[in-house]
C-alpha cells in the first residue's frame, strides 16, 4: 500500500469534525498478494465514478460496514439512489484480507462484566445472522463452514487465557469443549498444542469471496463505483461533493465507513490505534502433505494468548497463518514488511508440522485493523448530513454487519432494540497524543507479545 500525499490546505488533524473540504492524506493501495482474493476467479471488471453524478446517499468504503449500510439502506428505502464508492475492489480492504473468523462471541482475559458482554453478543450474533442469510439467500460461494472456533493453548499464558475463556462461556450459558493434547494432536495432527477448547456458534469463510458476494447482490437502487478513490469531499450547499480522479458525485448525505482510513476524512482523528497484522496462505496441499494434519478435516484455531497465531485449514486444503501485531500510525503496510513476517508465519507452520519443510507459501499479504481503548464505537451523524461507523478489534466482521445494518436503521428513522443496544456502546475515547500513544502502544505491544512467545 502506498502512501499517496494530496495537497490539503484546509486539513486539520486530530479534529473530530470534517472542515468544508477534505482531502485523504492517505488512499488504500495494496500492491501484496492478498490469498483470498487471489485463488478466487477473476473478478468481473470493475465500474468506475466518471463524468458527475448526483445520488440522495454516498457511501465511501466498500467494506463489511459499508456494505451493511448499503443492504439496509437499499431495502429501507428502495426508490432512493446510492452509490457505494472504494478506492480498490469491494473486498480487497480489510473485510477481505482478514482471518474469516465470523464471530457470535470473542472475549480475552478474565470474564469481564458480563452484562456488558452478553449485550455486545446480541450485537454480533445479530451481525452474524445477517450474514448467514445473505450468503444463504444470495448463494455466495464462500466456503462458509459453521465450524465454530478452537482455541489453542501451547505455553502458560495460553493455557490461562483458554481456562479464562471457558469461565467467560460457562458465565455467559454457552456450552464448549475441551480438547486434550492427544486429541488436539489426532484432530489437527500436531503435538504443539498442550490443549484446546472448541466453542460453537460462529463461521469460517473464505472473506474475501464473502465481500465480493455482498457487493454483487446489492439492491438495485444502488450503484458500486470501485477503483474510485475519494481524493476530496466538500460540503456545498444542500449537501456534499465527492471527487474522485473521473468523477464527481453530489450526495445530500454521506456516509464515512473508511475502516482504519476513518481519520483520513477528519472523523475520529485520535481516537483508534491502527494495527497492521498479517496473513500467509498455501497452494492446495497434496495427499501426502495432508496426511501430517490429522485428520485433514478443515478447521480454524484462535490462539489462546491474544498475540497467539491464527491457524486454518481450508476446505480446499491450504494451511492459513495469521500472526504478528504492528502499530502502524502513519504508513501503511509495505511488501518489504510483509515479506519479513511470512518467514515469521513459516516458523509458525514449521513449529505445528516440521513434516511440512517442503511447503511453501502462495500469498502473503497484511491488512490494517482499528484497536480502540474502551471496546468504544464510531457510529451515527459526525455533523449534519455526515454519518460515520467503524468496527472495532473485537468481533470486528460481525459487529460491523450488525453496526452498518443499524446505522442504515437510524439513517432511515427506525427504533428498535438492538439499535438502542448499539447507541449505548460508548463513543471511542480519545487516546494519548502522539509520542505518548507510541510509547504506550509499544509497551502494551512487547508485553503480550512477550506473554504469547509460546503461541507463535
Ligand atoms: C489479517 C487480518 C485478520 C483479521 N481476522 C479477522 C477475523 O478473523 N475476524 C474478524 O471479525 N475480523 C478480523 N480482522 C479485522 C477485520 O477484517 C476488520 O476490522 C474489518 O474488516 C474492518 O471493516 P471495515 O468495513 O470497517 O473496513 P474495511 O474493510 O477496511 O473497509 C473500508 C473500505 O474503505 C475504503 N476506503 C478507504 N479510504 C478510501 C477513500 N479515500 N476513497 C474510497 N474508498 C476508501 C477502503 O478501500 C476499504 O475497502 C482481521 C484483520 C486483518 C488485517
């Protein structure tokens, strides 16, 4: 991804409000081999922003919050137009470079206020229901796999964090299992793990053939423009203009749902740290490769420690590694960067199955996610005509189905429960200035990466 720099005369950072123009300092552009994307058929060519335009609603990002929004609103309100713009492909940001873990629940350390918890639940399970359907309803070839989720404990603090997990389930009335290490060791065929613990209830998909699935299946009324970055967004009178390098589009009302490029558009400046983590993937493994894996069933396994490494097995027998966490507050991530931790991810596949020294990686590729400090929320109308949502690190996929959803309630003036629940989540807090976030940032880092050396 580089880094593109637009003049910006009227930008303000760490403002929480856009000023009457804004100009993104920093545009999407991955240049690495996101696995996902790249075993999928060629995707349809896509349709640009050209000439100008006018729509009642622009939705810039074609992420999962964007695309939530875009369902929604597109049933809410049928004879209204929309257009969704991305400066990449829907599918090729975040949303579709991550682990395809669709979560019903995701909690680490000891059980924290339960009520809480039960009530952000209700929030992705209802995200995670939604996409359950449309990729029932809309046929989406993803491999969705109600697998539910393992997770794995290999050192101490795994073990601590799987033993907290069970309390938070039993707390929460969920039921899960355990794993010993020899059933570990004959379901996924490694002797890495001291012990495992197998909940229910949430998917594994292949994410980016989830995003490019709910970008085809939008409503009618709306319209997709990708590869259109928004180089600038004006407020004009009755409403906003969007640039983008062919086109122009007017909007009475714009919807902010950029993920980690958020700030870039003057919303939430300084109140979420982007994390960059990333990804490997393996060609199709053959017969006698699978046969180190157990019994070659796909699965996918979550590290006990929160910096342990994500493991899968796709349906299509190629191993998935996701690890390492990087604090990355002004560049993106780079290739030279992403080719250093796939020898990172090699050791990981290498530590569960030395039997795979002749495996290589066919992908590797990294993705940038927003942390915020107290689980809080970017969600609902920045300024007049201005709305904005952003998941956060827990849950992200589902929570951001069910936050996109609500907030396309909320545009349209329904009330409901779950719309409440989501407007009670607190607004993300404002984090330390820059060098003090760093600084906090790193230790916070080194500490649990330090704790999970086992889990890698
Ligand atoms: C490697 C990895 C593994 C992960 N694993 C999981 C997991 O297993 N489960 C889970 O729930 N979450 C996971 N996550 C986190 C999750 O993927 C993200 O938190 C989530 O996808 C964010 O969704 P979003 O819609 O907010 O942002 P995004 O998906 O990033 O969408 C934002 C969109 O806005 C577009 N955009 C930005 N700026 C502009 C502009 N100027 N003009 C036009 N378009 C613009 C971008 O191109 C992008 O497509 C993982 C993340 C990574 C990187």
């Amino acid at each position: 991804m580089a880094a593109v720099p637009l003049r910006s005369w009227i930008w303000r950072a760490g403002t929480d409000m856009p000023r009457q123009s804004i100009r993104p300092r920093i545009i999407p552009r991955h240049d690495d081999s996101n696995g996902w994307w790249n075993i999928l058929p060629p995707a349809a060519p896509e349709s640009r922003l050209t000439g100008e335009k006018h729509v009642e609603t622009a939705i810039i990002g074609a992420g999962i919050c964007g695309l939530a929004v875009a369902h929604q609103l597109g049933k809410l309100a049928p004879q209204s137009e929309i257009a969704v713009l991305d400066a990449e492909r829907a599918g090729f940001g975040a949303s579709g470079r991550n682990a395809g873990f669709m979560l019903n629940l995701h909690s680490h350390g000891p059980p924290k206020k339960i009520d809480i918890l039960r009530r952000n639940m209700q929030l992705w399970e209802s995200g995670l229901d939604d996409l359950r359907h449309m990729v029932r309803d809309f046929q989406i070839a993803c491999d969705w796999h109600e697998f539910g989720r393992i997770y794995g404990s290999a050192g101490s603090d795994g073990e601590k964090h799987i033993d907290e997990i069970a309390d938070t389930l039993g707390q929460l009335g969920l039921t899960y299992s355990w794993l010993d290490a020899g059933q570990m060791q004959s379901r996924l065929g490694t002797a890495f793990y001291r012990r495992g613990l197998h909940a229910g209830g949430s998917a594994l998909v292949n994410p980016a053939a989830l995003l490019r699935g709910l970008a085809r299946h939008l409503p009618v009324n709306i319209t997709l423009y990708e590869e259109s970055p928004v180089t600038r967004l004006d407020r004009v009178s009755n409403g906003f203009e969007i640039v983008t390098d062919t086109g122009t589009l007017r909007a009475d009302r714009v919807v902010v749902a950029a993920g980690v490029f958020m700030r870039q558009f003057g919303v939430a400046a300084g109140r979420y740290v982007p994390m960059a983590t990333y990804a490997s993937l393996t060609p199709p493994l053959s017969d006698s490769e699978l046969s180190h894996l157990g019994t070659a069933e796909p699965f996918g396994v979550l590290g006990g420690s929160e910096y342990g490494a994500t493991i899968r097995l796709t349906r299509d027998n190629r191993l998935f590694v996701r690890n390492v966490f990087k604090h990355v507050p002004g560049s993106p991530t780079s290739r030279t960067e992403v080719s250093r931790i796939s020898t990172l991810h090699r050791s990981a596949m290498l530590n569960r199955w030395p039997g795979l020294a002749d495996v290589t990686f066919e992908h590797s590729w990294g993705g940038i996610m927003a942390f915020t400090w107290n689980d809080g929320t970017i969600f609902g109308e920045i300024e007049p005509g201005l709305f904005a949502v952003l998941t956060n690190d827990v849950s992200p996929m589902t929570r951001g189905a069910a936050a996109g959803r609500l907030l396309a309630d909320y545009m349209s003036g329904s009330s409901s429960g779950l719309l409440s629940t989501q407007l009670s989540i607190p607004t993300a807090r404002r984090l330390p200035p820059r060098p003090f976030l760093d600084i906090g940032v790193a230790i916070r880092r080194g500490l649990l990466h330090f704790a999970a050396k086992r889990e890698f």
